[in-house]
C-alpha cells in the first residue's frame, strides 16, 4: 500500500487547524463501509505524548505522530489494510493496521448496538514487535454485533 507523504507544517497550531480542516465534521467512510467520526478533542490523545514514562498525560507535542496525518485517511481507505477487534469494558475498537509500515489507526464504536459508525482514537507507527504482536492476538474483525461486556 502506497502512504501520502509526511505532511510538513510550521508548528503545532498549524497541524490542529488542518486536522479540523480536513478531518473534524467530516465522516470518512472506511474501505468496508464504516463511518468514522473525527472530533477536535481528538487531536491532543492522537498527536501528543508524554513527557514522563511513570505519567500517563500527554503533554508533549509529537511532530512524527502529525506529520503521518495524512495517513489515516489512506488507511481507512485501503482494503488491504488488516482489521482487528478489541473489546475492553464496556468499549469496542477497531484497529487498522497497515502492515508494512507498521501503522495503525484506532476507531471507538459510538454505540456497541451501532459498530458501523465510530470515533477517531488514535493514529501511530508500532514501535515494537511485542506490540504488533500483541495487537495481532486480537480477533479479526468480523462485521458482526459483540457483546461488549
């Protein structure tokens, strides 16, 4: 699968203003028929991280994070992208994972009742093996209703 080039911008404001430019109150349809939903709460959990590995806030703005932007829209797209369920308490992701990146960008279900329309999470490069391999562990996604419990 062929990635759009890392998109280079000034600073931090500069990427929020495309991302709800391009991205927030628009509903991207996935290559399989899911809706995906972007709001603007969204970009600091997508594109910041954490400054301190005992703290969980994101408070650091992360340039490779947002220079991939462009990226998440080009995986939802791709049929070729593997597709992976995760149920936790209650919630139900979607994980897309271009594989020879590998990049993944996660989507929430609004409603365990409606799975075919979701909210952006979260997008980033897997670092790790044990992540990728962690990440595929989870079932693959079937279009069906889970009970979320």
């Amino acid at each position: 699968m062929g990635l759009p080039p890392l998109l280079n911008l000034a600073n931090e404001a500069e990427y929020r203003a495309y991302y709800e430019r391009t991205l927030v109150k628009r509903r991207i349809m996935t290559c399989d028929g899911w809706e995906i939903r972007f709001y603007p709460e969204s970009f600091n959990h997508a594109f910041f991280t954490s400054s301190s590995r005992t703290k969980p806030t994101k408070d650091v703005f992360d340039l490779s994070r947002a220079r991939r932007i462009d990226w998440i829209t080009a995986v939802l797209g791709n049929l070729s992208t593997e597709r992976y369920r995760r149920v936790m308490r209650k919630r139900i992701r979607r994980l897309f994972l271009e594989p020879s990146t590998p990049y993944v960008v996660v989507a929430e279900a609004m409603k365990p009742e409606q799975l075919k329309i979701a909210r952006f999470v979260t997008a980033y490069v897997v670092t790790s093996e044990k992540a990728l391999t962690k990440m595929r562990s989870n079932p693959g996604w079937q279009n069906e209703v889970v009970d979320p419990e």
